[in-house]
C-alpha cells in the first residue's frame, strides 16, 4: 500500500516547499521506489488557470490537459513523473465539487458542512488516482496559520490517522533566521510554526530546516526537544548555488535515511546520485557562455517563465554552456533606436503569452532575427508572431494580425473553433468561458521527412502539450511557404499547423506548443539542446 508523505510549511512563504518536495522525490527515486507528488492549494481559484501569471508564477500544463501550480513542473523536472490532473487540486476545486455533489442531492438530505463533506472530498483526492505507488508526496500549499488552509490540515490529520504512522509521515518546512549582530540562527520561530501544527493535531516527525548557515548542535537539540523530535530528524536545508543541488545537499543532511527509517525501511544501500552530481558540476564548471534575449511580457516575475529558464538551463547542460538569460520587455522595442539592443546575442526567444500589448515588439524582434539570422525560438505567442512577421514583410498580407487583437480582414492567427483530440471533435465558442476551455495538454504532431526538427527529435511523431486558444491559419500555407517559412509539423489530420522554420536560415523555428514543459535537467528537451547549439555557433561568429 502507498505511503503518504504530507508536507506543511512554517514561519514565511516561498520556503521552497516544492523543491523540497521534488528533491524527497527525486531521493526516494534513486533509492528504486515509485513515487507520485501531489500539490493542494489553499486559493479558491478551481485552477491557476486565470490567474495572471504575474502573480502566481506560470501556469503548468500537464499531458492531459490541466492547468496546474507551477510546483507541478519542478515534481516532473527532478523526477520524470508525468503529473496528471489528479495530482493538483484547489479549494475552490474541492468547493466546486461537493457543491455540485450538493446539487445533485447526493447528501441525501444531509446538512453540508467542512467537516466532514469538504474535508472527506480532500482525502478523497490524496487518495484517489493510485496504482502501484511506493510513496505518495503530498505538499499544503500555503502557511501553518492561515485560516484558508486549515480545511487542509484537517484531513490530512484525520487521514494519518486512518492509515496509521506506517503509512504516513508529517514533514514541516520551516526557517531558522540567521541574526547577524548576534551571530546566531534562531530557533523560535520554528519552535512557533510546529506550535500552530500541534493545535490543529499534526505533530511533525520531520523538519526540514532551511538556514543560511550550518545547524549548530546547540540549536538543533534546542529544537528537537522544543518540538518532540529526534534530533537526527531535524535536517538542515541550506541555502545552494542551484536548485539541482538540492537531492545531494539532503542526502548529505541524512533526509532520505530518516524517512526510510521512519517508515522501518532499509537504508544501508546509498542512493545512485551520480547523474545529479554530474549535471552540478557541469553547470558550475561550463566550458562556454551564451547570452540569450528572452523577449517577453511578464518580466517583472521571472516564476511566470519558470519552466522556460529552466529548459534554457537544460539546453546549457546539454552544451557545456552557461545560458544567460537577458529577459527584455517587448514594448521596448516599439520605441525608435531600440532594436539595436538585440544586436550580439546569441539567440532570441519569444516565449509565450496573451493579448495584444507588446506584440509589435515581439515582431520587431523576429523580424531583427530573421534579418540578421541569429538563433530564433518561438514558443506559441512567439511562433504566431514570426508568422505575422513573415506575412507581412515576405507574403501578401500588409496587415497581417491575430484575431486574439480584435477582428480583421487579415488574421492570419484565427479562434480556434473546433479541432480533433485523438477520435472526438472538441469545439468552443468565442463568447464561451475562460477558464479551462483552451487547446490544453499533449497532443500528436507529424515532422516532415526533410525538416531540421525531424533531425533534432529523431522522429516521426512527437507529443507536445499545448496552451492556446489562437492557432496560424493553414489556408495561408502556401503563401507563408513561398514566403520561406516551412511548414514543417502538422496535426496527424492535416488541420492544425503545429511547427514552422525557415530554410534559409541558421536556426529559426517556431513552434504552436510549449516544449519547455517536458524538458528535464537529467533529459534536456531536444529544442532546447539544439537551439543552445545554434547559440554556441552566433558566439563563435559575433
Ligand atoms: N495568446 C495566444 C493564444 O491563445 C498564445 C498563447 C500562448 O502563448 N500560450 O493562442
């Protein structure tokens, strides 16, 4: 049977509770168990899909189809886990749910309360989804304290109690602030935060403490005994130079071992952690630099483009290349004499996102690529841009636009109506709703024979996933053909252009879906590897 790791967090927010998580994951991964990690968030959005990206950091698309955390995204890119829609659930999921339940007059008439018809409907989702699982990760988003996650702690607490401590384990994330002038870490915080849990009956076994400096032996029997813990259970987590260091640094603190032991399993063997260990020491000793401009819109939160850096990072790997990043606001370059800001990076990425400002920006800069053939990415946005680009200054459409910016005699970039998802037609109206009804998730594209992305993946067929609501039109393909811009991956049905490049060019390729979302650390994505190799080359040649 599976066992239930939860994961609370104390003191302050953006402890790094998913990294946390994801490390665990990726330790118990190497120790030849099968885990599965799971986020539950206090927010009463159903999903992060509507919520801007400037405040929540992106939104992560999963294969079929959900609008996650982006917490999601870090679960897969340290363990290879494909998340699915039963791995995130929100309050305002949980809500929508027992209401509908409600509704229906499932309750038979009974009073409808939190306790026990929200918090039964959160076990439900823990539990839910489960196959052959060794461990079950469970992270609460949020603070211990707030009200909103409370409902939360609750179940889990009436869930650990169902399963009994064999198979569950509470670990607490909490923070030991470092006091400069009296040169200590300090304890009562934490001492604080473990207080809350045990008050809503949650006694942690665990505490993951993160610190700036080593744990002092003082200190940590301080907290032991503070907090009913054994000292070797609480483990330092230190602050490191890339998140990739975090499995070897938890290790090294004895994490794993204590889990194990907890839950009376075998710890002699040491994990293999040979891979991590090679990926961090190749980004901290690269052979080669690039410098990359990421031209976008949500710049001020660089969380909104998580998975993105991280795939460019993944593409440095591959290399041997330090990948800077130089994020650039799009509406930059709609100001006279700005482009030239563009001129000797090595690539240029436009990444991305929604609604009309900035785009003519973001044209500029596929246009500055293509001129100057330096390295170009286009991701969804970015690919209809260069679109737009190419049919306005190489084909016959002066005006070409999105109909994303009002309607036009020239959308080249048209609502997406209707479109086959595997046997069944999936349709949306435009004055529908917003939440949820985009193309989203994995779905099928074919790469033709003589392609340069059917070299760089390999194959035939490939299974991107997908977050958009716009799409090129394919009736304008012969012009945007003789305009040079190849169309070169289409939808297995011939409907939907998926991939375009341009032949007389060293490396511009735009592409409908988000491959930055299934690029690894351990895997690089093979665009990105690529488009970092095409990076190397600009260097060699500015
Ligand atoms: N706004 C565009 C669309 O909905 C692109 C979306 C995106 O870049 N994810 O089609």
């Amino acid at each position: 049977m599976t066992r239930f790791i939860f994961i609370t967090g104390g003191v302050v927010s953006s402890l790094g509770k998913g990294i946390a998580s994801s490390a665990l994951g990726a330790l118990l991964q190497a120790r030849g168990y099968k885990v599965r990690l799971r986020k539950l968030d206090p927010y009463l959005n159903v999903d992060p899909g509507t919520m801007s990206p400037t405040q929540h950091g992106e939104v992560y698309v999963t294969d079929d189809g959900a609008e996650t955390d982006l917490d999601l995204g870090h679960y897969e890119r340290f363990t290879g886990v494909a998340s699915r829609q039963s791995d995130n659930v929100t309050t305002g999921r949980i809500y929508s749910n027992v209401i509908a339940r409600e509704r229906r007059g499932d309750y038979l008439g009974a009073t409808v309360q939190v306790i026990p018809h929200v918090t039964d409907a959160i076990k439900e989702f823990i539990r839910a989804d489960l196959t052959d699982e060794d461990f079950c990760l469970c992270e609460i988003g949020g603070t211990v304290g707030d009200i909103e996650s409370l409902p939360f702690l609750e179940a889990i607490r009436q869930l650990s109690n169902e399963l009994g401590d064999e198979h569950s384990l509470f670990v607490h994330v909490t923070l030991l602030p470092y006091i400069r002038s009296a040169g200590e870490l300090k304890t009562k915080p934490t001492q604080h935060s473990v207080k809350e849990l045990l008050s809503v009956g949650i006694q942690p076994e665990i505490l993951l403490c993160r610190a700036e400096q080593p744990i002092p032996d003082g200190e940590r029997r301080k907290i032991a005994l503070f907090c009913n813990i054994k000292p070797e259970c609480v483990i330092a987590a230190l602050d490191v130079d890339t998140i990739y260091q975090v499995p070897i640094s938890y290790h090294e603190q004895g994490f794993d071992e204590q889990v194990l032991r907890y839950f009376g399993l075998p710890t002699e063997r040491a994990p293999d952690l040979s891979p991590w260990r090679g990926i961090v020491g190749r980004m901290r000793a690269p052979e080669h630099e690039v410098n990359i401009a990421v031209v976008g819109k949500y710049t001020t939160l660089l969380d909104s483009y998580k998975s993105l850096s991280e795939a460019l990072i993944h593409g440095g790997i591959a290399n041997n290349a330090r990948v800077k990043l130089n994020w650039l606001d799009s509406q930059v370059f709609e100001q006279p004499d700005t482009i030239e800001k563009l001129a000797g990076v090595h690539g240029i990425l436009v990444p991305g996102g929604f609604g009309e400002r900035g785009t003519e920006g973001k044209i500029r800069a596929a246009q500055f690529a293509r001129e100057h053939k330096v390295p170009y990415f286009g991701i969804c946005f970015g690919m209809q841009m260069a679109v737009i680009e190419t049919a306005r200054h190489l084909g016959t459409m002066p005006r070409a636009t999105s109909s994303e910016f009002g309607t036009s005699d020239q959308a080249i970039v048209g609502l997406m109506t209707e479109w086959v998802r595997g046997n069944q037609l999936e349709t949306r109206q435009a004055e529908g709703d917003l939440g949820g009804t985009m193309r989203l998730g994995a779905y099928a594209c074919d790469l033709a024979k003589d392609s340069k992305v059917r070299a760089i993946y390999g194959s035939e067929r490939i299974y991107e996933r997908h977050r958009h609501r716009y799409e090129v039109n394919m009736a304008q393909r012969d012009m945007l053909e003789k305009a040079g811009l190849y169309m070169c991956g289409i939808s297995p049905d011939g409907q939907l252009p998926e991939i375009v490049e341009r032949r007389d060019h060293p490396w511009f390729i735009g592409v409908q879906f988000h491959p930055e979302l299934k690029s690894k650390p351990l895997a690089p994505h093979p665009l990105f590897a690529s488009f970092i190799e095409a990076a190397l080359h600009q260097s060699r040649l500015v």
